[in-house]
C-alpha cells in the first residue's frame, strides 16, 4: 500500500468530517478487541474515525500509527483525539482518491 498523498488526506479528511466514531480505546489501549473491531469497521466502510478515551496513554500520532500498522490501513489523520483511518476495499471500493 502506498503512502497517502497531502491531496488524497485531504479528501479523505473531509470524507471524514460527517463520521460518527467507530470504535472507541479505552485505558488498556490497542488490545486485540479493538484490533478486531477496527478490522470490521474498516471492511465494511473503508473509512472510519477511532477515539481515544481520557484515561488512555497513549501517543496520538505513535498510537494511530501502531494501530494502522496492526490493521494494514492508512493513517489519514490525527485531531486530538480523534484517529482517521483509511483502508482501500480491494473487490469493491466504494472511495476514488484522487
């Protein structure tokens, strides 16, 4: 998977904008739970925001990027506390980035 270009996290970011929150990381961080539920978000929207709860330590930026590593997604963003992750649907994509 290529690197997301500023012009296609743009769009993605303004995909993202009108999102409700997918999956949300509580004080135990990136567990298996969550690795497993952002992996259904991602199948079956391509596109989806993630929330880090208060209490969790995690990094913002080390964190998305872990999780995105665990998912084999794209980080489109990182906005306080909010991860925006990207995952192309190979058999149907329903994004065209540009």
């Amino acid at each position: 998977m290529s690197e997301l270009s500023s012009k296609q996290r743009r769009q993605l970011k303004a995909l993202a904008h009108g999102l409700s929150v997918s999956v949300q990381v509580g004080n135990a961080g990136i567990t298996e739970g969550v690795i497993e539920s952002v992996e259904c978000a991602l199948a079956a929207h391509e596109l989806i925001k993630v929330k880090v709860g208060q209490g969790s330590e995690l990094d913002r930026k080390a964190g998305a990027a872990a999780l995105a590593k665990a998912t084999n997604s794209q980080v489109a963003t990182v906005i306080g506390r909010v991860w925006v992750l990207y995952r192309a649907d190979l058999e149907d994509p329903q994004i065209s980035l540009v």
